[in-house]
C-alpha cells in the first residue's frame, strides 16, 4: 500500500539534497534555493510538473512501477534508495543481481558531464540506457527501441539498417563479437535468463546467428578503435574507453577522437550541427 505522506518526504528531501550541478545544469544566479527546483526534477523524471508537485504534495495517485523507476532514476538514487521509493508507493522493488535498467548516481555524474563527446551506457546485453546528443548525432538514437530490439545484438541480426553506419568490411567481425559476447553473458546468467531469451530468439529469425553460434567463440572484444560511416561526414575512426559498473552490469562507453585527425574535425563537425543530421 502506497504511504503518501513518507513517499512525499522522501521526494522532498532527495530533490532538495540533490545540486544542479549534479545532473548537468547551471546554478545561474537568481537560484536563492539549494537543491533543484520541481520544475526541474520532472523533466528529469520525464513527467508533468504538476503530476510531480502533488507526489510532494502527498496527493495525485499512485505513481506506476515505471513512473517509480523513472523517478529514481531522475532523482539520481542509489539502489537502495530507488528500493525504498518503490516500497513507499506500494510496489515491490526491481529484483537484483542482473543487469538492469537503473543507472547509478555515480555513473550518471560522470555521464552528464560528456556533454559534448559521443557517450552512452549500455547493459550486459547491449541496450543503451542514455545517450548524448552528439553521440545520437553520430549512430543514430539507440535509446527508442523497445522489446528484444533495445539490444543491438539483436537488432544487428534482425535489422539490416542496424549495419548502415558501420564499414562494410568490419561487419564480420561485429558478428562474431556479438555472439561471443552474448554466449558469455548466458554462461554467466544461466538458461532462464533474458540472454538465453534473446539466443532462442535470434536462432529463429538468423541464419548467420546460428552458424556462428555453433563455433562456440568465446572472448571477442570489443577493438580500442571504433570506425563509423556517416551519411553526412564519412568515415569516422573513435577510440573507445569503457568504465564498468560492475554492480549494475553497465558500462560507459565514451568515444574520442585523436587531434589533428580528420576524424576529429569530423566530430566537432559533429558537435555543431547535431543531431539534425543524426
């Protein structure tokens, strides 16, 4: 049962605790206030100001199960904090040790501050989480998908769009890496896992999956440089660095290009029109 008035206090103080600093947004001077302001918190959450402003206010009704995590993740909550809040709107929280949606605080911190490189955070499974614009600009926005498709594992079996931004000649080995990279993440989540899902899935609808699966290739990493062909400004080589939630089973993916190349004139080519060419 939803207890309004604690899940009131508990929005309150969290939005109050939280800077805008924190999540990639100017203090300005006419701030009076510390925390961020309502306002600011529902776009955060992705919600009406007024849906959120009566949350606080102990009234409204009670906020879905994707509304909650919504909130935790605007709110930039802990796991266990993110836990609690579903239990004060009377929902029994997300269950743990697999990879998840939720990212935490610490990973969105640094990734609000990539404004202006190509980055995102992906799950054991490859679904990008969050994406900056100029990484949007650069492959297309990966965040839309739904169902099976928000991996892009499967998407590169399943869509031949999925393949337009990268070279020909490096699609072969993306094959081969995705089906390693899925076979360890079933090895290690078991055969009722959201990976074995996918492997059952992608055996029905991919000839090339299943040739490829029956090798048994294991330890396929991804390679330091990363090249894209964009429609507007060509070829675009990236190194690639990740940092790990090991907790979450994420990983940020941050993509930069080497000055004086080509390819870095390319990506502040990039940076400037946007997504509008993405």
């Amino acid at each position: 049962m939803i207890d309004r008035p604690a899940l009131a206090d508990f929005l309150r103080s969290r939005r109050q605790a939280l800077q805008p600093e924190d999540v990639g947004l100017p203090r300005g001077s006419r701030r009076r206030t510390s925390g961020l302001r309502r306002e600011e918190v529902a776009a955060l959450c992705h919600m009406s100001a007024d849906y959120y402003a009566r949350l606080e206010r102990a009234r409204g009704p009670q906020p879905s199960q994707q509304m909650v995590a919504a909130m935790a993740q605007g709110l930039h909550l802990s796991r266990a904090e993110r836990d609690h809040l579903f239990l004060l709107a009377g929902h029994e929280p997300p269950a743990r040790g697999t990879s998840g949606d939720h990212v935490s605080p610490g990973m969105m911190r640094i990734f609000d501050r990539l404004t202006d490189t190509p980055a995102e955070i992906v799950t054991e499974l490859g679904e990008t989480l969050r994406q900056t614009a100029i990484g949007a600009a650069l492959v297309g926005d990966l965040c839309q998908y739904e169902g099976p498709s928000r991996s892009i594992g499967y998407r590169w079996f399943t869509d031949p769009t999925a393949r337009d931004r990268y070279p020909a000649e490096d699609h072969d080995f993306y094959s081969r890496m995705y089906v390693s990279g899925l076979r360890s993440v079933l090895t290690l989540r078991g055969p009722t896992s959201r990976a074995a899902q996918l492997a059952d899935l992608l055996d029905g609808r991919s000839e090339e999956f299943r040739e490829l699966w029956k090798e048994h290739q294991v330890g396929i990493r991804p390679r330091e440089i990363k090249r894209y062909q964009h429609p507007s400004v060509g070829l675009i080589e990236l190194h690639c660095q990740i940092l790990l939630d090991p907790e979450e089973s994420q990983s940020l993916l941050v993509y930069t290009a080497t000055p004086g190349t080509e390819s870095h004139d390319k990506l502040r080519l990039l940076s400037v029109i946007g997504s509008t060419i993405g």
